[in-house]
C-alpha cells in the first residue's frame, strides 16, 4: 500500500504543475477546455491518496467524491475535442445533459453524501478493514452495488466510439481544417490513453476478482496518467501552447517571431475563405473578431498577416477593402454612386478613413483612379 501512497501523491502533484501551466503560460482558449479532464484526473488521483493513506478519516465529507468526478471526464474530453476539431467554444444548455450519469451517481449516494462524518468514518474504518470491498462501491441505496463502476465506464466507452468518428469525419473533411497535425496527433493520444483506461476499468469489473479489484482500480488511472503527463511535458506546444519560434537574423541579431509552417498554412487557408467571402466588409472589425471566425487566438493572426504581408491587422483589413472596391469600379456597378457610398459598401466608417486607405494602396484618389477607367476602359490594369 506504501507505492501506492507515494505514486497517486506524486500523480496529483505533477497535474497540478501542469494545470498551473496551462492556466498561466498558455493563453489558447482550448488551454481552458484541456483542464476540466486534467482537473478530474488530478482529484481521482489524490482522493486514492487520501484514501490509501488513511487521511481520509479526517476529511471524510471528501469519501466517495471520486466516482462522480470521474462521471464527468468523458464529456470533459468530448468538450475539449469539440472545441478543437469544430471551434465551439462555448457551452450551452443542453450540455447540461452530459451531467445526466452523474446526476443518477448523486442521487444512489445521496444519502451518503448527506449522512454525519461519524457515519462516514464508520464506513471507512470498516473498508479498511479488508480493502479489497473498496472497489465494489456499495454504498448506493437504489442500484445494484458496483453498477455505477460498469455504467461509467460503458459510458465512456460510448463516447470515445463518438469521438473517434467525430475525428475521422474531421480529417475527411478537407476544406473546415482548423487544428494543426501536432494537435491532431495529441488528440489521439489523448483519445488512445483514454481508451485503455475505460477498456481496463470495464476488464476490472467484468472478470477480475475482489482481492485485485482495489488495487487495479488505483494503480491503472494513475500509471495510466503518468504516461499521459510524460506525452505532455515533452510536447510543450500543447502544454505551453508555444506555437511560436524564435528566429535570429544574423545581420542585427534582433529576434523576429515567426509562426511554424504546419500552423502558417493553416492559419492561411482560413483566411483566404474569410476573404473569399467577403467577411472584410463589415464595419469596425476588430482583430479578435476575424481570429474567432478562422479558429485561431488573435497574437496567431497577428503574427501571420506582419510575416505574410509585411502589415499591421487594420491595413490589411483595409488593403481588401480597396481591392474590393476597383474591381466594382472597373464592373462598372457603382457607376452612379457617390464616394460616401462606396465607401461604405467597402466597409469603412467615414469618408476620409476611405479616401486615406485608397491613396495608400493606388497612389492615387477614388476620383482619379475612376477617370482612369473611364478614360481606358477595361484595358486598365491595376
């Protein structure tokens, strides 16, 4: 029992690290979704601690608070993928009804959960006893005892199916890519660690007998968890979300941030859509409205217009506006409108932010550039 002491201590403290890591030094949104099911592991892992170590006893009001977190580590996961492979980042009402299983948890322990701590110490002491009748969780008061372990995890097994398929119908689907290949490739991973675990929970239940089922119950998770945390540590653009490289230019030794190229050509199909669709044109886009459209964080895109085009956000929102604006011109659509409405068809607030941005992009004025296609026709070439 000793090892297992030391090793869901040591489990817990260094997700914790991690979890402090993702909530301070990376600053992707997905960051936030990743920590629910870290959050989950971290609290199984030291709850077997306090257990193991018999410290329970003096926090007894904590007994029995595992099983029902671990109800809400599939759809953890599941909120995490989504958010990865579809870009929803929020949650709505009807994820509520993820809680459902774990609800129908609380309500077996209800009254567990709701006796005096000399109950639960009562309980407790009995358990430790002979340790081994730990795992079969009879402490409900409506469902057979161990359905819960069963149900869980048959659950669980329900949604990693739905994920798998959610990833493959990603990767099939070409043109809405929105994650780059190391992200992808952690998902399964993640997905993978999560698989053995919910298939050795289900072996736990099925077929291994009550002088192991304890044991097996603390050991996996948190072996398990531990090869996870070592994927992480070593792959420190998920952890630290450090999509950026640091690139030094030999000639003045001044560092320029550049993007990877699997994220570069991402970030660029993405907003060729947004472009293609002629999302520019509406009026006092900010920076973070176009990075939440093209699903990445706003230093990402800023980064990749400067490296790109060699501009700031706002000119290039502007530089295709202009665009915009002479290939209507030499159509010949806007013929009879004025410069206030032509520049507000393009998108721009006011007449002199328009007429600055056009002499910026053409060297030229509006009505310059319209006498020039009158005068030249079609043949003008920009």
């Amino acid at each position: 029992m000793g090892a297992r002491i030391l090793f869901s201590f040591t489990i817990s403290i260094i997700s914790l690290v991690l979890i402090v890591i993702l909530l301070t030094k990376n600053k992707q949104v997905t960051a936030r979704f990743l920590v629910f099911p870290l959050l989950v592991l971290t609290a199984t892992n030291f709850l077997f601690f306090l257990f193991e170590s018999k410290l329970m006893l003096h926090v007894p009001f904590l007994f029995r608070l595992g099983p029902l977190l671990n109800f809400i580590m599939a759809p953890s996961i599941y909120l995490y993928l989504r958010h990865e492979l579809k870009g929803k980042n929020r949650i709505t009402i009807t994820d509520t009804l993820h809680l459902i299983p774990s609800l129908v948890f609380f309500a077996d322990y209800f009254p567990l959960y709701m006796s005096s701590n000399e109950h639960k110490r009562n309980i407790l002491m009995h358990l430790y006893q002979d340790i081994n009748t730990a795992g079969l969780f009879q402490e409900g008061w409506f469902l057979p005892t161990g359905i819960h372990d069963f149900l869980r995890h048959a659950i669980a097994l329900a949604y990693i199916l739905f994920m798998v398929d959610m990833v493959n119908q990603y990767k099939k689907d070409k043109a809405n890519q929105r994650t780059t290949w190391k992200l992808l490739e952690w998902i399964k991973v993640l997905l993978f660690f999560f698989f053995i675990m919910t298939i050795a929970g289900l072996f736990n239940y099925l077929f291994l007998s009550t002088h192991y089922l304890w044991a097996a119950i603390v050991w996996e998770p948190t072996i398990i968890s531990l090869l996870l945390y070592i994927f992480l540590v070593f792959n420190p653009d998920i952890l630290y979300g450090s999509y950026f490289i640091a690139i030094t230019d030999d000639n003045d030794k001044k560092k320029q941030v550049a993007l990877p190229d699997d994220l570069a050509d991402l970030v660029r199909i993405n907003l060729n859509k947004f472009i293609t669709t002629q999302q520019f044109l509406s009026k006092n886009i900010r920076i973070k409205d176009v990075a939440d459209a093209i699903g990445v964080r706003p230093y990402i895109l800023s980064t990749f217009i400067h490296q790109t085009y060699e501009m700031h956000f706002n000119d290039f929102i502007n530089m295709n506006r202009i665009n915009f604006v002479k290939r209507r011109i030499k159509s010949k659509e806007w013929n009879a409108y004025t410069l206030e409405a032509i520049a507000e068809k393009a998108g721009f607030t006011n007449r002199t932010t328009f007429l600055t941005s056009f002499k910026k992009f053409t060297n030229m004025t509006p009505t310059f550039y319209i006498h020039l296609i009158t005068q030249e026709g079609d043949d003008f070439t920009r």
